[in-house]
C-alpha cells in the first residue's frame, strides 16, 4: 500500500535541502521496501486540512521563512492534535515549537525574530555562539556539530547511541529562556548541542512527533537511510496499517 507523505513547505527546486528531502525520503522506502507518494503543501494551500487528512504523515520542511506562517502553524497543529506522524526540520523544528507555545503553552504571541517582528515571547532568536570556521555567507550554524541525545529519549532508540553528528543550515534557534516552560508543558528536548543548546524535541505523548533544528535528510544516501527518515517512515507505515485493521474490524 502506497505512503503517502505530505510535505508541508515552500519547494524550490534549487535548494539543497528541498531535494535531500525528497531523496531521503525515497532512500528509506527503498530498503524498506514500500511504495512512497510524497507530495509538497505549499504553506499557503487552499483546504489544507483536508489534504493534510489523507496523509499518513506529514514532514515539516527546511526554508522559513514560509509564504503562509498561517499554514506552517496549522499543519503543525492537525499533525500533533491529531496523531498523525510528524518530523520537522530546521525551520520545521522553530515552528513546531511556535505552535506548541502559542497552542498549549498559551502564549498567543510566541514568535520567531526571524519575521521582522519583536514578538513579545522571542521563542526563536538568533544563534548565540556562532560556528567560527562557517564558509563565505554561510548561515551561522553551518556544518556538522556533535549532537548529546537524551537517554530514554524516542531519539535515543532511534539512534540506538549517546552522540550523533548532524548537519545544520540555520541562523536561528530555541531562545533559552524559554527551554524550562517547554518542559513543564510537556514537551521534552532530546539531544543538545556541544553547548548545552535545545537541538531537538519530541512529545512523548504522540505516537511520533520529533522536531529537529539540524538537518537529518543530509544525511541520507542511496542504501543507507537516515535513521530518523527510517522511524518517520516506518510511524506512518504503522499507523497506516492500524488505521486498515480498524476499518476492517468496523465492517
């Protein structure tokens, strides 16, 4: 039965990342040997909530900022209100956290600096320490970092490791203030970087929500997935077939 996974996100086919997204995604359903129907959602898509309800998983995508932060914002909610699979990365990974504090955190003004604005809670500011050896014009966090993953973390049996080494493409970050009130709502940040930052979060709550800020889909190659793409994957795939045994049952 064919996957179908929305990607919700501004493609441009120049970009880097935009195809690694789709060539991740591919390399994980070839070894698993599973037919994949990606499919990119504008972020300004008519209806998306009706689209977004064919899905069995939805992949929030690299490139804020985004033509509709309306949209971002609410194929985030319906994924995490909903049970559907979800993975963001990068500027997925900044506005799941915007949605999450705007939508149970309950601060309607939760912002990211990037949008010109100063937002009365900056959940998203700019990267504080700076990769030194970055390349000409290159976003402040570029390059591989050494990721910590939390023990008994969804990330951790992911990984099945302690350490990582993740690629990013970013000039913004989780606003540190902020990281105590995100865990007492219950959101739990999984891996950190070589300073302590928030560099990826999960609802342990969700059948699988993770949020990235580095880049997973850099990772992949032909016949080697990434493991983060693999579980994504293998969620909307057992999500898929509940969903079947249900309806088979109702009959």
């Amino acid at each position: 039965m064919l996957l179908r996974v929305g990607i919700l996100g501004d493609f441009k086919p120049g970009l880097r990342n935009h195809q690694a997204t789709n060539d991740a995604l591919q390399h994980a359903a070839d070894v698993m040997g599973r037919k994949i129907g990606a499919t990119w959602l504008p972020t300004a898509t008519p209806a998306l909530g009706m689209v977004l309800r064919q899905q069995d998983a939805i992949l929030a995508a690299p490139g804020s900022p985004y033509q509709s932060m309306d949209g971002m914002l609410a194929g985030i909610g319906f994924a995490r209100r909903s049970g559907t699979p979800f993975l963001g990365t990068c500027g997925g990974f900044q506005y799941a956290l915007i949605e999450y504090a705007r939508a149970v955190l309950g601060l309607s003004e939760a912002d990211s600096e990037e949008n010109d604005r100063t937002p009365t809670h900056r959940i998203i500011s700019p990267v504080a320490c700076p990769v030194p050896d970055r390349g000409p014009g290159a976003p402040n966090l570029s390059g591989t970092g050494r990721l910590s993953i939390k023990p008994g973390t969804r990330l951790a049996a992911v990984y099945d490791a302690s350490t990582a080494e993740e690629e990013y493409f970013c000039n913004f970050e989780v606003n540190p203030e902020y990281v105590s009130a995100f865990e007492v709502g219950g959101m739990v940040f999984s891996a950190s970087g070589e300073h302590g930052e928030a560099r990826a979060a999960e609802l342990p709550s969700h059948p699988f929500f993770i949020a990235t800020l580095f880049q997973p889909q850099l990772g992949s190659t032909e016949g080697h997935p990434h493991p983060l793409i693999t579980a994504f994957l293998e969620a909307a795939a057992n999500g898929q077939a509940n969903r079947t045994e249900l309806a088979r049952v109702a009959e």
